[in-house]
C-alpha cells in the first residue's frame, strides 16, 4: 500500500464513528449511499423508452443493434446462421436468450449495464467476447467458450484475473481500467500475443513467465515501482509502462524485440540499460527527471531509433528562466545532435 493509499484508508477509519452535519453515523450515510446506487442499478427503464429486439432476416450473418435502447436479449431462435451480434450502448441487464447460437463468433455488449457472466453455455464456436464498461465484479460464466480468442473486460469492476485458464486459445486479453492488484492465474495462456491491464492497482509485475509469445504488454497507470519479471518475454515487441513509481530502467535484458518502450510519467533519472535494444524505434520518456544530457549517449548505437519524448523533463527546460518554466530554445538542437537520424522529437518531426 502506498503511503497515499494508506493516508487516504486511515482517514477513513477516523472518519466511521463521526456523524454528517445532520447527526446521523457516517457509516449509515455510506450504507444509504450503497443502497441507493444498487437499487439505482436494479432500476428498470421507463416502458416507453424501451425498444423490443425484432429479427427481420433469419439468415443474417451480422447483426448489428447498437445504441438502440434495448433492455432485454429475445427473439433470436431464427437466427440459425447469425457469426456477429453487436448490441453496443444499450440497457441490458443480463445475459439471455443465447442458448440457441451456437453459429456465433462475435459477440459485443459493450456499455450495458450488465452485473454478471451468464447464459453463453452454447456458444461453443464464439472467437471475441466484448463485455466492456459494464458492471460486472468477477470473471465467471466462461466455461465453454474453449475457441475463444480475444476477450475484452475493460472498465468495469472486476478485482481478481480468474477462471481463464481453460481459455488456452486466448491471443487478446483486455482487463484495463478495474480493480485488479495481482497478476495471476495467466500461466496456461501460452498462446497470449497482447495483455492489456492499464489503469488497475496492480503493484508488482509478476506471472508472466510463460507468455513467451506475448508482443505487447501494456500496465501503464499502475503502482509498479520496479521493472522485473520480463525475462521470459523474448518476443515482447510493444512495452507501455508509463505513469507507475518507476525510479530507474532495468530489467530489459532479454527483450531484444522490443520496437517501443513507453516510460513516460514516472520519476526515472537517468536513461540506460537500453544501448542493447537495437530494434527500438520508438522511446516515450517525457514528464520523468532526466537532468543528464549525456544519457542520450545510449541511443549511439540504437540506429532504428525514429522518435523519443523528452518533453518535461528537466532537460527540456530552459535553466534560465525559472520562472516560467519554458521548454530551453536549444533543446531540439540539442536532441537532434545527439541523436542526428532521429525523424521525430515530441509531437513534432525533427526537420
């Protein structure tokens, strides 16, 4: 727990035997809160709002319904062919009416108000599950789908990686922006190309040893405060860790092809440990606390390099004005003689 973490968990505690400005407990207030939010949840839509799914083609191969105030999945039976089903930005509440699909591959309920993984035992052939920015709190439900290749959870309130295992033909994992805080139950995922868990609690990197055909990991928006675990990934290609507690780069070794290495927003002082990454064309290291122009020596032998950030760092300031806190004039010159077959610093091409 960081210290923020645990300030902000403390103040709480404090906070539980006080009373509002009305007298009444604070936990009573919080148990009132709670409620109102699941019956909030439970809520149905006005009658008049909602608009009933109605199949017009039997032999549709692609349904898509998106955005169309739909509460309730039914009327499917006649779909004997149906391989996608789209019913994005609707209010659906459960999952239902599926049994009778085994033909599908796609399925997208993305933004629904769904609360639990149910009702998919017969989609035995489906390839992508999109269940985003809904409103579940655990992975379940997902027993048959053994085809599965690409399976989407973000956004929603999900705290533990479980009951996945069985999903050995997984190529896409998307848990990005939930509650997780561990990586785990990922070891028989060995097909696993992309893991995407931004934006969770997650404080160490961890179980990743046997995704040896991972290409892409993003945790940025995490709590990591150390680069490890990363040895078994000889095929990472694609690696963003931005905005953790990182201090220095480490622990790339063995991950000679790495393309792109996101490390923007942490609190890294010096570049190094990367003069090996000679595939590397593509380093985000803007908004940490780089004060070193000599560090960039380490890109004299990465010859693939095209673009780095290096905005907002100390470096990027001009010293004297400290006022202000203007970019330095000759910061772009500088980069450029340092690394002179770079095409892009910042946003902008280098010219």
């Amino acid at each position: 727990m960081s210290g923020q973490d645990a300030a902000m968990d403390g103040q709480g505690t404090e906070q539980d035997g006080a009373a509002d400005q009305n007298g009444r407990p604070h936990v009573q207030v919080a148990m009132e809160a709670a409620m109102s939010e699941e019956e909030a949840e439970e809520a149905e839509p006005e009658a008049e709002d909602i608009v009933e799914l109605v199949v017009e083609d039997p032999d549709l191969l692609d349904l898509d319904l998106t955005h169309s105030r739909i509460a309730h999945i039914k009327n499917l039976e006649p779909l004997t062919r149906v391989e996608t089903i789209c019913l994005r930005n609707n209010l659906i509440k459960k999952l239902e009416g599926l049994s009778t699909l085994a033909t599908l591959k796609e399925l997208d309920l993305y933004d629904n108000q769904l609360t639990h993984i149910e009702g998919l035992e017969a989609l035995v052939n489906l390839e992508q599950l999109d269940l985003s920015f809904n409103r579940l709190r655990k992975i379940e439900g997902l027993e048959a789908l053994t085809k599965l290749e690409r399976l989407y959870l973000v956004n929603n309130k999900i705290s533990k990686i479980e009951n996945i295992g069985h999903l050995t033909h997984l190529r896409m994992l998307e848990l990005g922006d939930n509650n997780i805080r561990v990586l785990e139950n990922l070891e028989s995922l060995t097909r696993l190309e992309s893991l995407f868990v931004g934006k969770n609690k997650i404080v160490k990197l961890q179980g990743l040893d046997t995704l040896v055909n991972l290409r892409t990991l993003s945790v940025q928006s995490n709590r990591l405060l150390k680069m490890e675990g990363l040895d078994k990934l000889e095929s990472l290609d694609e690696l963003y860790i931005s905005h953790n507690g990182l201090d220095r780069i480490d622990g790339l070794q063995c991950n000679l092809c790495l393309t792109t290495l996101d490390l923007a927003g942490n609190r890294i002082t010096r570049i190094e440990n990367i003069s090996h990454l000679e595939q590397l064309a593509e380093f985000w290291f803007n908004d940490n606390r780089l004060a070193h122009w000599e560090d960039l020596r380490q890109f004299e032998s990465l010859k693939k390099i095209e673009t780095v950030y290096f905005e907002r760092n100390p470096i990027w300031y001009d010293s004297t004005d400290t006022q202000t806190q203007k970019p330095d004039p000759s910061y772009r010159r500088k980069v450029k003689l340092a690394i002179p077959w770079i095409r892009q610093i910042d946003a902008t091409m280098a010219g």
